[in-house]
C-alpha cells in the first residue's frame, strides 16, 4: 500500500476490515519515518 496524499475518507475507513486498516497505520508510519529521515538528512547538509 502507498501512503500519500491527503489520507482516507471516513467512507475508506468504514469499508476497511481490520487487516486492511492495520495495513494503512503502518503505510502511515512507514510513510512518516521517510519524511523524517529525509529531514534529517536535509539539516545534517544545512537545508531545509
């Protein structure tokens, strides 16, 4: 599962089952990790 965007709609979540939704929430932290790891990287080379 790609993770981007503006997120899931009520509607995508209420027609989730649970493996579904759990596959979500850890597409979302993967998702969150990267930008934080491409943060990180950006300040250790004095950008962003």
């Amino acid at each position: 599962m790609l993770f981007d965007g503006d997120g899931l709609t009520y509607e995508d979540l209420k027609n989730m089952d649970f493996a579904e939704y759990t596959e979500c929430v850890t597409a979302k932290t993967m998702f969150v990790q990267h930008l934080e790891a491409l943060r990180d990287k950006n300040n250790k080379k004095g950008g962003f």
